[in-house]
C-alpha cells in the first residue's frame, strides 16, 4: 500500500482565516495534512523572515475534529515553512500548499505577497510548493467555486512534480456566480500600484499615513494571469525563485568585463 | 548647463547605520541627494509593505552638514521608496541606490533582502535602481574598499540607465586587505540557508526560538555571484521583478490546455 503523502499548509491571513480552512478541507483527502501558520494576518510580508526577534509557536487545536495537527506561529509565513521543514514535521513534505488567500496575488503582487513567500520558501527547501490565492480580499471571501481546480492543481503536482526552483502562482476570479471556466497557463502580468497616501492627524496632532493604491496594468496582452483571471478562468504562473535578468546579463557583461 | 541628477538613497539597516552614510558620501558627489530610510534596522524584511498599520515620517538632521535632505520613517525599505517617490520628492528621481548594506545579500538572499526590495521597488516604480551590499555583517563593517567600484556602478547606470523590469544586485567582498579585482557580471548563485532553530527558554518557563543557519551553496559554477566574491571582485547581478518561469510556461501550458 503507498503512504499517504504529507501535506504542509500555511498561509498569510492567519491560522484562523477562512482561506486555510477551505484549502484544509480539501488536502485532507489528498494526503495527510500539517499545518503551520501565522497567529496572526500578514499580508504584504513579502518575504520577510525574523531574524532579530525570537519566534514563538504552539499547538492549535483549531483543526482537531478534522485529525489534522495543527500550529500557530508568531512568525511569517516565510518563518512557517522553515520552521515546519526543520522542526515540527518528522519528515520532508511531499507538497506544500499556500493560501487560500483573500486577495488577488496576480502581476507584480507576487513581490509582496506573504502567500507567494510561503510558497517560494517551499521552493528555496527544494519542496514542492503552490501558493493558492482568489481576486476578493473580504475576510468572508467565497471559495467554494475554486474547489474543483484547488484540488487538481494540487493533484497535479503530487503526481508530476515540479521543475527544481519554481512554485505555481495560482489565482482565481472573485465569484460572479458563473462556474470557473478552467485553467490557463500565463506570465506574470506588468502591471504595478499606484500608491498614494492617506495623511491624517492623531488626536495628538502628529500626522500619520495611510498607503492605499490602485492597481493599474497597461499589459493587456492575453498571455498574462491577468487576462485569465478577467476571463473567469484561473490563472497558474509558474515562478522562479532565480531572479537573474539573463537576457540582460551579456549585454550587462559587455559593459564590465573586457 | 546640465541639471544634477536627482538620486533618492535607502536602505535595510536604517538612517543611522554606516553602510548609508558612506553610499550618500558617493552619491553627493553624483548628484543632488535625497534619504528616505527606516527609522530603525529591517534586515530580513523581504519586499515587505505596511498596509495595516499607519506609517509616519519626519525630517532628520542626520545628513545636514552636507546639506542633505533625509527623512526617517517607520515603515520598510519598500514603503520608503513609495513614499519617496509619491508624497516626498517633488520630481522622479534619475537613480535608486539602496545600502551600502551590512552584509551579503548573494545567491538566495535576494529574495529575503530588505535592501534589494528597495531596489526592486524603485524598478516597480519605474526608476533606474540599483542594491549595494557588502558581505560583512558587522555595525562598523569597512566600506573604503568598495568606493571607487560603488562610484562607477551609479555612474554607468546614471549615464545608461536600466532595462524597464530590471534592477541591479551589486555585492562587494569583505575587505581582506587587498584592493577588489574589479567587476564580473553574473547571474544569483543556487545556494540556500540551512536552518537551525536554537530553542531556549524564558524565565517564565516559555520555550521560545531563535532562526539561525548556515548558508550552503552547491553551485560552483564561475558565473555566479558567489564565486566572484570568492574570488574578491564586485558582483552584479541583473535582477528581474518578473519572476515568470518562461522555460516551464509551455509545457505547463500542454498539461492544462487543450
């Protein structure tokens, strides 16, 4: 009989959210399932570790009636995955799956996502690692149309893997009460925030800001997440944890190097 | 008469570390100089952002005898260059620097990089952007040995500017007595941290952690950032805020179109 495979989960929105719950209830019928997450949300961690503070954890029973064993960490969802890979877990994952996060980590999000860091992590310990996340930040998110592709996708990788230094960045539409219309396989759209910020005055008199923003994406192109997650499909990105701009890096040499 | 270059500096290790007085020394030379940097270290940050929690700034002193502009604000390094570019400066600035870091930030440490997300976001922001870091820890790490190098890598960006999507990775070796051997042009190392959590406990009988680990890195190839700071030249590496993995796209795309 083969073992079940081991599922590691972790998220940014917090052990308690709504996402990691759903996401939950599906890997438990693909394998057994640990889960090692934030105490608390940290979205737009990007992929912050904590090195000058200690880090703190403890069981959750949170996922009890499930079996699953769970653990809330005062960490990042960086600091999650180290942590379960070289202290909690008794072996190495067989998968490790981010998310299900409430909001859209599509185009230029993946930099500061905390999902996506998760996620990368997995691939930085060589594991590998899908950050799932849908394009609607409500805490009381829907998810239930994305089931049927959360489950494939992760199903998809169990069985075939994935290429040495790259996770999937998988996206899904806010429900429009129309079913996902399937998957497409794109690139990361160029697309970018434009910041502004909120001034206020304390009741003190100090000022202070808020950074609010508007997505903006010129590229159109129907080859991008974006495109897909307009479409009512969702979106995988295959994502790189090698940053190297090599179309660059000759042209770069020639400048430098006689 | 040609106006001076504006050039905005951040950093990871905050407004009053050395590693930033010793990048505006350069820089003043270049052009006209703006700070913006934390009000306190952020090492280890990522491409973190502040969107929960207010964010404030003020003037600082710091920098008044060379008739420098700074300003310290309690954010990350990522939310000082929006902040900078959006509500500070009145005009885009012609060249990010960020560091002089406080050690390396080579191979996988890009990613965990408080420095670099500097960088990264002036990209994002659409700006010619550049890292620099140096591989030595220490608060009164040496600097001297990377002015001349620091100097010529503003200089060609200023007068060539970037690739859109692009920004540079630049490390320089610890001074080991002996002047850099000059420049290679390469792409991020395929190394990784092994971690260790060191448990301890607190004197209320809490256990708690400390992330610690030793960075390990296979790949001994002669392109990489590693070897040429083993070898004691300044590294760059072209580094892309597409994290797109373009040779797995298509055949990702055979497994989920038709």
């Amino acid at each position: 009989m083969r073992m079940k495979p081991l599922i590691l989960i972790s998220n940014d929105d917090g052990i308690t959210s709504k996402g990691i719950k759903f996401l939950a209830d599906i890997m438990r019928e693909l394998g057994e399932v640990v889960i090692v997450a934030p105490d608390s949300p940290q979205s737009g961690q990007g992929h912050a570790i904590t090195i000058e503070d200690p880090l703190r954890y403890h069981k959750s029973d949170l996922f009890s009636d499930w079996g699953i064993e769970a653990y809330q960490c005062s960490g990042t969802p960086a600091d999650c995955i180290k942590l379960a890979k070289n202290h909690i877990l008794p072996k190495k994952p067989d998968l490790v799956v981010s998310g299900v996060n409430h909001g859209s980590n599509t185009s230029v999000s993946v930099l500061y996502s905390g999902t996506m860091s998760a996620a990368l992590e997995g691939t930085i310990e060589g594991l590998p690692s899908v950050g799932f996340s849908v394009c609607d930040y409500s805490y009381d998110a829907e998810f239930e149309h994305t089931r049927e592709w959360v489950k494939k996708v992760a199903q998809s990788v169990l069985e075939n893997g994935l290429p040495q230094g790259t996770a999937l960045n998988v996206n899904f539409p806010k429900y429009n009460g129309e079913p996902i219309k399937g998957m497409k396989v794109g690139r990361q759209a160029k697309g970018r925030w434009h910041e502004q910020f909120d001034e206020r005055v304390n009741p003190s008199g100090r000022k202070y800001l808020w950074l609010t923003g508007k997505f903006v994406n010129p590229d159109t192109s129907e080859d991008t997440d974006e495109f897909a997650i307009e479409q009512n499909y969702g979106s995988i990105v295959p994502t790189k944890i090698d940053l190297t701009d090599y179309n660059y890096l000759e042209e770069l040499k020639g400048v430098w190097e006689e």
